[in-house]
C-alpha cells in the first residue's frame, strides 16, 4: 500500500478527530454539568426550604404549646374557681353587680395568664346561647365562630385542647388590639361537669398571635425561598397566602390531595392566570391536621442556571477557540507537511526521482524534509551508479561467456585423451583422464551453484584417485556418511579443499607410515556436520589461530587459502549461522568440523532436487 493511500485526506482526519475528541467531549461536558448543576441548585433549594418549614414546624409547635398550657391552667387551677367567675359575670349581665364581677375576671386572667402578651382575647361561649369575652372584645358573631371545625371538635372531646386559627388580614377577630398579617391560633377547651361546677360553660378559647406570622412574612423577602402557605385540616389555606386569589382558588380545589414529600407539578398560582412548573415541598404539623407548602417557581431556578450556564458557555467556547487555534497551527505546521511528504514518497514509489520539497512547518519536520530531498537525490544517484554497474556487469558476462571458450576446449581435449587411451587399451590412462575432467568440469559451474552431498563425493572420489596414483596409494580414506545426509545441498567444492590440504600438509612429512584420512557427514541437532579427520602431522594453537583470522606469513599462507576460500563461501550463502572449527594436536592429527544451517541445507522434495543443477559432469 502506498504511504498516503488511505480512505480520507489527512486533513479531513485530523477534523474529524478534532471534532470527536475535543468538541463533542466538551458539549457533553457542558450538558453534564448543566444538568449536575439543576440539580444540585434544586437539591440546595429543597434543603434550604425544609430548614425553613423545620422552623416554622418548630415555632408553631412551641406558640400551640404555650397556648394550650395557658388555657388549660386558666381552667383547672384551684379547681375552677376561674370559671365559676366566669359564670358570676355572665350571670350579672345587666345588673350592677356587672362591673364588679368583669373586674374580678380581669384579675383572674391575668393572674391565670402571666405573661399574656400574645394573648388577644379570651372568649368564654355560654351554654345559653350568651358569651363572656376577657382582655379585649371579640368582634367574629359568635354564630360565626360556634360553626368552626375547632369548636365543634372542642365538643366531641371535652377537656381537650383543640387547635383552630384565623388570618387577620381576611378576618377582622378583636376591636383594638389586632394587627394585619397575622396568624391568630384559637385553643378551645369545652369543659366537662367535673371542671365546671355551674354546667353553664360551653367551650372556653383563648386568641393568641402566633410567632409563625413574623418567620414566614420574613421568608418573602427572598424571592428564592418561594411561597409558604399554612394548609388547615381540609386543604384550605388558613394563612401565607397574602391574598392572592390564585392561591386561595388553587389550593381549595388540590390542597386536599396534595402529598407530602418533594416533587414537581403545574399549577395555576400567579395573578395573570399562567400555569407554571413549580417544586412543591410539604410537611406535616404534628398533632394538628395542619400542612406546611411551599412552593418555588421552578423558572427561578433555570434563571439561575441560565446564568451560571452563560458563563460556562463562554468558558467552553473559549476554550474551544483555544483548541481551534492551536489546531490550525497544529494543522498548518505539522498536520500539513507531513500529508505533502506522504503525497512525495508516493511519487517516489511511482518512480518519480525528481521530487523536491519545499521545507515547511516546524523545525523537525523542515530537517525531515531536507533529508527527504536529499534520500531522494542519493537514490537517484545511486540508481545512476546501479545503472552503470549494470552495463559493467553485463560487458563483464561477455567476457566470461567468452572466456569459457579455453576452459571447455580442456574439457574436451580431456574427453579426447579419455577416448583414445580407451581405444588402445590403457586403462589407467583413462581413468586418470575422466577424473581431472570431472574435476575441471565442477570448478567451471557458477559461484552460487548447489549440489548434494552425494555429487560431492562422488567429485571427492575423482579428485582422490588422482591423488592416490601421485602418492603412490600411501594413504586410505574412509567415509562415514550417514544416508539421510546424502541428498543435502552443498556449495561447490566444499571438502576438497579441506582433504587437499590434509594430503599436501598433514601427510607431508609422515614418512613410511600409512595415511588415514576420514570423511563424515552426520545431522546433530538443527545442524549438518561435516567433519575431514586425518592421522597427519598435526598443527599447533597458533597456527589454527592464524589459519582461521588468515594472518600467517605469505610463504606459509599456502595452507589457508584452501580453509579461507571455503569459510568466506559458507559465510556468504548461509550468513553467521555456518561455523568452522579446527582441532588439531602436533604429531597426532588434525580435524576439520563444519557446521551448516540444516533448514538451508536439508533436502528438496523429489521434483526440485531432480531439476535443481542441470549439471552431471561430477
């Protein structure tokens, strides 16, 4: 595949991965944290609200408390003995015992009542249909008032407290000492036979102004605490409304149903008559049937994430203005020279050599693309070179071509000689003859030519029967050549140097004794061994040394031409994995082991070792 070969230019793939790693994480982001945001704004504002409706619940609960006391006292101490004064004043009604009989009740009220600041007014019903007031004067008909859930709860329970409540701003309760915008509690009691003695008391309440008044009025004064509203027993408001008819009209219709807890609901709330979206959160007063609401527009709170996400908006957009500088220069100064460097090394791979780039981008890449151009101009210089060797080359084979001519004119004048001491007789003649032929005929094949084991034994066998005729039969060899070893391939010439060597050096100097020369080709391990043992004369550990590196003196060095010329051809068909090692011991012999590759050497199948060298003159 070419180098800049890929489905999309490389500026379209940086933008799209730009896009996919940097501004989609950072809108996700930001909608994340828009929404992490509502809700922890909403969670904050529900915790504030329920620490709110915790106060009210508890200051409520503290001014129901205190009533209740103060009522219950005023009934029960010294055993009645308020109300059988109470009975005096409404039996005086209308005679001059009258004022006699109302200062004694001032007394005992407020010897009953200390303190009595929140107290308006004390309402005393009579069983007659009559009615006795203390402190100040209850303007509320009393018809009025015997028809309220809390009075007539006070008769289904006699001698028990119970709970009722009046919004001053709706009901006009006392003529003097009433203020606007208050929460006025009732506690009523309707005393039994036991507790009054006469049997003329009907139920007994006291009006006190509630501190729940002051804690909600100063609730309003921050609009995100939203709206509370106190719910009586049956889901109407009894006070937090302020007049506001939406409420009053809402809450009579759902204020019954309302659950308690948290959660989000439309409602009709505001004076122009629009539905909203508002976070209700409602509670419970103990032992009341009463109901804490609160309710906050839930439009305040987007206001305020609107806000706070305008902000992160501009942070986010100018952190992707950031990021999309940076990318232009990223772009323009890396992004862009690399995709020309990618679009030249495709025209190199199409052969065009006269590609020169333009240095550009950042410093690194205006290095690479310096030395880009010039691998271009040596590759084409070396091309040229390649190109004149080439042509040397093949003036080179020519002239080898011609060369050959001299060396197969000997081969066959050998053949000739061959043919006649064949034809008269002389047998020896012709052996000699067809042997050095074969020799001759092996060293002309090519450099790089193969043939088996076998071709070069049968080669060796040629080259010794020579030798035996020059040395008078004074040697003998023996061949230890196992047979799965036959057909593996060899370079040319490989063990013939190696035995001439041990004939012309190790037998020099042996004398009357008999040669022995051994031949063994075995497989050990992953290797092919070929070892050349013979009985000579040995040499000693530097001349192996110097034989092996090829540093012994010119006049000596005719030993290791032989060992140099076949480790330098095993060295360059089979690389570092072909060894040659030499033992020797002076006076004892000398050993020449082979190592070779057995993957590169093994056999071939039948049909290519058949046709592999076309050559059979060995």
């Amino acid at each position: 595949m070419k180098l800049g070969a890929s489905r999309y230019p490389l500026k379209k793939v940086f933008y799209r991965t730009f896009s996919l790693l940097v501004v989609v994480p950072l809108i996700l982001v930001s909608v994340a944290a828009a929404i992490i945001l509502y809700r922890v704004m909403r969670s904050s504002t529900v915790d504030t609200v329920s620490a709110f409706q915790e106060t009210v619940a508890t200051t409520l609960d503290n001014d129901i408390r205190s009533a209740s006391l103060q009522l219950s006292h005023f009934v029960y101490v010294n055993d009645g003995e308020f109300l059988d004064v109470v009975n005096q004043v409404y039996q005086s009604t209308g005679s001059s015992q009258q004022y006699l009989a109302n200062k004694a009740l001032e007394r005992s009220f407020n010897t009953a009542m200390v303190p009595s600041q929140n107290i308006l007014a004390g309402r005393f019903f009579m069983k007659g249909g009559g009615a006795v007031s203390v402190k100040d004067a209850i303007t509320l008909p009393d018809d009025e008032m015997r028809a309220e859930g809390w009075y007539r709860a006070a008769l289904e329970t006699p001698n028990r407290v119970t709970i009722g409540g009046y919004d001053t701003s709706k009901t006009d309760l006392t003529a003097n000492t009433q203020k606007g915008r208050q929460l006025v509690l009732v506690t009523a009691m309707a005393p039994d036979y036991s507790t009054d003695r006469s049997g003329s008391i009907d139920v007994v309440a006291y009006f006190t102004n509630s501190q729940v008044s002051e804690v909600l009025l100063r609730a309003r004064t921050s609009p995100d605490m939203g709206t509370t509203v106190l719910l009586n027993e049956s889901g109407g408001v009894l006070f937090g409304d302020m007049g506001r008819e939406p409420v009053l009209a809402w809450f009579g219709e759902n204020g019954a149903g309302l659950p308690d807890g948290t959660f989000n609901q439309r409602a009709v709330l505001e004076e122009d008559g629009s539905s909203r979206n508002y976070i209700f959160i409602v509670r419970e007063v103990p032992y009341t049937g009463w109901r804490i609401v609160t309710f906050v527009d839930e439009a305040r709170i987007l206001n305020r994430i609107t806000a706070t996400g305008a902000l992160l908006a501009g942070v986010v957009f100018g952190l992707l203005l950031l990021f999309y500088l940076f990318s232009r220069y990223f772009l323009d100064a890396i992004v862009m020279p690399v995709q020309a460097l990618a679009v030249a090394m495709d025209r190199v791979a199409d052969n065009d050599l006269d590609v020169q780039l333009q240095p550009a981008g950042h410093q690194e890449l205006r290095r690479l693309t310096d030395s880009f151009n010039q691998m271009v101009l040596s590759l084409k210089n070396m091309l040229a070179i390649n190109e004149e060797a080439q042509k040397r080359k093949h003036q080179a084979e020519i002239q080898a071509l011609q060369s050959q001519i001299n060396p197969h004119f000997i081969v066959n004048t050998l053949n000739s000689i061959r043919f006649m001491a064949q034809m008269s007789g002389y047998d020896g003649i012709r052996r000699m003859a067809q042997a050095l032929a074969s020799i001759v005929s092996c060293s002309f094949r090519s450099s790089t030519s193969f043939y088996t084991v076998r071709e070069e034994l049968e080669m060796l066998d040629s080259y010794l029967y020579i030798m035996r005729i020059r040395y008078a039969d004074g040697f003998e060899v023996r061949y230890e050549v196992a047979d799965e070893c036959r057909a593996c391939r060899l370079p040319r010439l490989t063990l013939q140097p190696i035995v001439e060597n041990a004939l012309n050096h190790g037998f020099a100097d042996l004398g009357e004794e008999l040669g022995q020369l051994v031949i063994r080709a075995a497989r050990e391990a992953d290797a092919l061994v070929l070892e050349v043992t013979d009985n000579g004369c040995g040499m000693d550990a530097a001349t192996v040394k110097a034989i092996l590196h090829d540093t012994l003196p010119r006049e000596q060095s005719g030993s290791s031409i032989g060992i140099q010329n076949v480790l330098a051809r095993l060295r360059l068909h089979f690389g570092g994995a072909a060894g040659l090692q030499i033992d020797s011991t002076p006076g004892r012999g000398t050993c020449v082991r082979l190592a070779l590759p057995w993957e590169a050497v093994a056999p071939l199948p039948r049909k290519e070792e058949e046709t592999h060298d076309p050559h059979t003159d060995c």
